[in-house]
C-alpha cells in the first residue's frame, strides 16, 4: 500500500511515518503543506493520504480543502483525515460527496494501532471510517423524536458502529454476537427510520450519516 | 551637571517649539476672533444672524486645532461634540467656553507667542554682536532690549554677555511660559463636565469591546497553543507507545528506541504546557510581585536592562500581567531590532495609576503600523483603559510609555 502523509508537526509526521513503515507499508511521500501534498499525490500515485486537518498557513482547514482537491483529481485516492478534535463541519464538508474510500479519525486513534490499521486499510479498499467520537456526537445531538427512540438498545449499538463504517463482520466481532443477528438488527433498524437497506457499507454509512444529521437539522 | 544641562536644554526647546506652535494656534485666533466681531456687528443690522452657523463652525475648528496641539504634550484634550451649528448656538455651553477662549488666546496667547519668539532671535542677535558690530553703520548695532548703541569692543563683548544672560532666562522661564500660554486652552476646551461624563460612557462602552476582543483573541492564542503544542505532542506519544507496543514482539531493540522517542514527546509536551501555563499568568508575577518579576526579564534580556521598581500597594494582577507582558515584548524587541546597548525600564504607582517607562539607547524609527507588536500591546493595554505612547525618532533614542489604571 502507497501512503502519502501531510502533517505539518514533525514529531508526528515522523511517529505516523515510524509506525507505518514498521508496519510494512510503503510511505512514499511525507509533506508539511498542502500544496506539496497535492503535488506528491500528482507525482507519486499513492493508494491512500493520511492528512491533518490543521495545516499551514491559516490552521484552519487547509487539511479538508487539500483532501477534498486531491479527490476530485484523483476520484479513487482514499484519504484519512486526521483531526486533533471532532468538528462536525468538517467531517460533513469531507463525507458530503459520498463515503466511499474516505475516513475522518481523531488522531489519538492512531495509537490504537491494530483498530488504526483495520480503519486504514477499509479505507483504502473503498470503505469508510467515521470516529466514533463524531458518530456519538450525531446521536446525543439528535432530536429524541427523531425515531431513534423507536430502536432497542441494541439496535442503537449496532446504527452506532455501523455509522462508524464497519461491515457486518466486524459489527459482529465487536458485539460478539453472530453475523446473522447483526443481519437483523440491522434490517429492523432500516425499517424502523425508513432507510434504503443496501450491501454497500458505503451506502449504508452514507444513509446513516445523512439520517443523522438530517434530524439533527430538522431539531 | 552635564546631564542637568542636557535636560534643561532640551526641555527649553521643546518649551520653544510649543510657544511658536501657540502662537500658530493664537494667529489662526486673531483672525476668527476678528470675524467673530464682524459677525456680532452685523447682527445688529439682522444679516450677521445668517453667517452665525458658519462662524461657530469656524470656532469650533480653531478650538480643535489647539486641542489637537496642547494634546501632543502633556494631559489630553478630548474634544468635545461640535455645538449646533444654528442659532441655537448662542445658548451653548461648548460655545461660550470655546468663545471665551478665541478672546484669551488671540491677545493673551498671542502676546506670550510673540515673546516666545522674539527671546531667542535676541539672544542670536546679542550673542553675535561682537562678529558685525563693527560692520555696520553706527545706530544699527545696538542690544536688542536697550537704548543705548555700541560703538566700541567692551561694549560688544557686554551686549554679548546679555545675550547670554537673555539666553539663561530663557531655559528659565521657557516652560512656564509654554505652560501659561496652553493654559486658557487646558481650562476652557476640555468638554464641560456633565459633556465630559457622555464622552466618558462613549469612551468605556469602545474600550469594553475593545476589552472583550482581546479577550477573546488571548482566549484563541490560548486554545490554539494547547492545540497545536501540548496536545500534538501527547498524539505524538500515543502513536510512537502505539508503534512500540506492536514492536515489542518482532524486535525489542527498536521498541526501546521508539518508547525513548516517546518519552522525548512526553517532555516536550510538558515544557510546552508550561509555556502556556506562564503564558495565562507568570508564576514568577504571584510569587515575587512586579519588582522581582521585571529583576528576572532584565536578567535574561539580551541587552543589558537597568530595572527601577518601585510600586509600594500592589496592583490587580490582571494590571501587573499586562504590565510584565508589555515589558517583555518591548525588551524582546529592543534586542531584536533596536540595535541598542542598554535599556532601562522605570515603573512607578502614581495614585491609581501604575506607570511603566522603558528607554533604549538603539537606532530609534520603530513604528507601530510596520506590524512589530505594538498594535497588539496598545489594544492589550486599551483593554484595561490605559494609554501607551510611543517615542521614537529616527536615530533614538526610544521611548515606550505606559500607564495603566490599576484602582478598582
């Protein structure tokens, strides 16, 4: 897997970079800005960028805008935002065209390494990853009429691992229970809000999102 | 002695060059007082009542000029709101004050002005008269203030020494006289008290905001120095422990480097809590009080720094901050720009006002707009309703004033 990283603090750019590479994973690119990012995206065709929110030279959101510009160059590069704190704009700023091959994580994450390899390579096969931190914020935001009060507990635990991107499978190896009583959880949780039930955990990530924040809006 | 000298001589002539800017102000005077009369002479006649609001305009701005002037030295002089620029003008207080003023200035400052000029050409006149006395035709070389003409080189040499003696009396009376001729200026053009008291709320409800921003933007230098400093480091410890746990297994050598690496980043961010920590309030400030806190900046500071405290009633701590923060960005900068070989810094407490001078002896021409700080000093300290004034020429020295109001 190639990996470009744009991190503007050192010590972390060279830490992400470590662990990466200790890990067997190709770290082509290392940039503290956005625009040499974006030319080292161009020039080394990497299959996944790690990138900062927070970058030169206003700190605010140069790290999106730079990830939301490489993706509409190249459509397939998966990007993994990295953010020292959740900011629900920017989260939807970067998910609102699709989830498709697009993560936001807190950066602490990283320490957590096997769960940090696990979002990094979903990522980078077309899936998503959405920090849980962001999917709890969505649910405590959100209106209690909203029809989340119609899910069981169990099934709100499912809709919240579920929005953080995971597949089935991994659902189920969280909650240890088996496959088939996710499976069914889940279609309940479909019909409880009235979403479209699909395979593609991409979809199935989007609509949950969108449901979310839709209600959250509506409140 | 010397220094006595020095100091005297400068204070003359800046004493000099506020009698010739008076009599500017007292010129400009003369003028509008003479139309103030033609204007009061044809009201008799009913068509002076149409140029009425035009004159109190012209007034007014005369009264601005010498605010504008008296305000350069010594206590400032708000201006007040301009009176009503309509009949009703001649019931306004700001008004009759400024008209009592047009009167005293146009005779009383002018004379003093002229006096003020006349002074020194004498003593150049008299001084010199040795060197042309003998030059010129018999009745031309006389004592400026005197009947009697020179005709021979102890006579000269006499009008010489009077020229020095006018010349002492000058440095004597110099001041005084600058002071005595802003004085109707000082007395009547400030707004009369109860204009004085709106001004007043105008003025604390801008500074209030003015407060809330500084506020505010130390509140984002703070959140975004933890953010940025202490809190990337702690990730960064997270993510090496993170790397070494998973090293530990294949090979125990590298996780010991990397856990070593992470002990570094756990240092740094530690120091760096630190910097914020001392950034909010300097512990240095609550433990040894303003005097001790400044002893330790000049210590530290890469110029030599003479400090001279003396603040018997200790102010708000949120007074001393600033002060000391002010301090140690000024002394930042005159070691990065000023070119100076020392500094000293003066801070006393004048009743309910701390004062704080700091003085070097660099290259001068610091300017506020060329971005180095200042600006940010001067709304940090506007925010506590004090005042910052800054002096620096061309060539220096420069000259940092502060005075903040630290009664409750």
């Amino acid at each position: 897997m190639r990996i470009v990283i744009a991190e503007d603090d050192p010590l972390l750019r060279e830490g992400l970079a470590l662990l990466l590479r200790a890990e067997g994973l190709d770290v082509v690119a290392k940039t503290e800005r956005p625009e040499p990012f974006l030319e080292a995206v161009d020039e080394h065709k990497p299959d996944v960028a790690i990138v900062d929110v927070r970058m030169p030279p206003t700190h605010t959101d140069e790290g999106i805008r730079a990830a939301v510009e490489a993706r509409r160059r190249r459509p397939d590069l998966a990007v993994l935002v990295l953010s020292a704190y959740v900011e629900q704009a920017f989260a939807t700023e970067l998910l609102s065209a699709g989830a498709s091959g697009l993560g936001y994580l807190l950066k602490e994450r990283v320490g957590r390494v096997e769960q940090f390899l696990e979002a990094l390579h979903r990522v980078a096969d077309g899936g998503t990853a959405v920090d849980p931190e962001v999917v709890a914020q969505l649910l405590t935001r959100t209106r209690p009429d909203a029809g989340l009060d119609r899910l069981s507990a169990r099934e709100q635990e499912v809709l919240a691992i579920m929005a953080e991107g995971l597949g089935n499978g991994a659902i189920a190896e969280r909650l240890f229970v088996t496959e088939g009583a996710v499976h069914k959880h889940i279609r309940s949780i479909f019909q409880k809000l009235d979403l479209n039930p699909s395979d593609s955990v991409d979809r199935r990530v989007t609509a949950v999102l969108r449901y979310l924040e839709d209600s959250r809006r509506r409140s | 002695m010397s220094a006595f000298l020095a100091r005297r001589a400068r204070s003359t002539l800046d004493a000099l060059e506020h009698l010739v800017g008076g009599l500017g102000t007292a010129i400009l005077a003369v003028a509008t007082l003479l139309w103030v009369l033609l204007t009061a002479a044809l009201c008799v006649f009913g068509v002076g009542l149409l140029i009425v609001p035009a004159t109190a305009r012209i007034v007014h701005t005369v009264a601005d000029r010498e605010r504008g002037r008296i305000s350069r030295w010594g206590e400032e002089v708000i201006s007040p709101p301009p009176p009503p620029y309509s009949l009703r003008v001649v019931t306004d207080r700001t008004f009759h004050r400024e008209l009592g003023w047009l009167v005293t200035h146009a005779t009383f400052g002018f004379f003093v002005g002229l006096v003020g000029i006349t002074l020194p050409l004498d003593v150049v006149h008299d001084g010199t008269l040795p060197l042309w006395w003998w030059a010129v035709p018999e009745f031309v070389a006389a004592p400026s203030l005197g009947w009697w003409t020179v005709t021979d080189w102890p006579g000269a040499f006499f009008v010489a020494f009077l020229g020095l003696m006018c010349a002492v009396v000058i440095m004597i009376i110099g001041p005084g006289l600058a002071w005595v001729q802003a004085w109707p200026g000082r007395a009547l053009l400030p707004p009369s008290a109860d204009v004085d008291l709106n001004l007043r709320v105008a003025e604390l409800t801008a500074t209030r905001a003015a407060a809330l921003d500084a506020h505010a933007a130390e509140l984002r230098r703070i959140e975004r120095s933890l953010h940025d400093g202490a809190q990337n480091r702690l990730v960064a410890v997270t993510v090496l422990l993170g790397a070494a746990r998973r090293a530990l297994g294949r090979d125990p050598a590298t996780a010991v480097e990397i856990i070593d690496r992470a002990q570094d980043a756990a240092e740094l961010a530690l120091a760096e809590l630190r910097t914020v920590a001392r950034g909010i309030l300097p512990p240095v400030l609550a433990d040894r009080g303003l005097a001790g806190a400044l002893e330790g900046l000049a210590v530290s500071s890469g110029v030599p720094v003479s400090v001279d405290v003396d603040v018997a009633v200790r102010c708000p701590a949120s007074t001393e901050a600033t002060a000391y923060f002010v301090v140690a960005e000024t002394l930042t900068n005159i070691a990065k720009h000023s070119g100076a070989t020392s500094a000293s810094v003066m801070v006393r407490r004048d009743g309910d006002t701390l004062l704080a001078r700091i003085t070097d002896d660099g290259k001068g021409g610091a300017d506020e707009k060329a971005g180095s700080g200042i600006a940010g000093m001067r709304r940090r300290i506007e925010a506590h309703d004090g005042r910052l004034t800054l002096t620096s020429p061309p060539g220096g020295p420069t000259t940092l004033e502060v005075e903040l109001p630290c009664g409750s």
